[in-house]
C-alpha cells in the first residue's frame, strides 16, 4: 500500500489569518487548562475539600471522579 500525498491547501490571506488565531487559541486553551489542574492539585494538597474544588462555580470537566482518576482518592 502506498501512501497518497495531498497536495497543500493555499489559504488566501485572511484565512491563513484565522488559521493561525484558531492554532493560537487553541494551544493558550491547553495551557490555561494545565495550569488550572496544577493550581487544583495545589489546593487539594493544602487540604482544600473535593466538595468545594468541584463546585457549582467549578466547568464540569473539574469534578470529584475526574479529580480522583487524575490525581488519586484522597488519602485517609
């Protein structure tokens, strides 16, 4: 089986302009979410309670499943 080679797609210039926005916010999304997941941690290591971590004021993606999966139950 041979690889087919696509030919590259020509943007004019306020395409590739967008392009480039939507790859910017793309990758600044990635990294305000690991930085928001390392300030849980954080917390959670100072004894800040799941319940309250994962609130009403808390996206869904931060919940008390995910939280244990990511990062282990809490200790006893």
């Amino acid at each position: 089986m041979t690889a087919v080679v696509r030919p590259k797609t020509v943007y004019d210039d306020e395409q590739q302009r967008l392009l480039s926005v939507a790859v910017e916010k793309a990758r600044a999304a990635e990294v305000a979410e690991e930085e928001a997941w390392q300030a849980i941690k954080a917390a959670r290591d100072a004894k800040v309670l799941d319940t309250d971590l994962c609130g009403e004021d808390t996206p869904p993606r931060f919940n008390r499943a995910t939280l244990n999966r990511k990062f282990g139950p809490r200790s006893a």
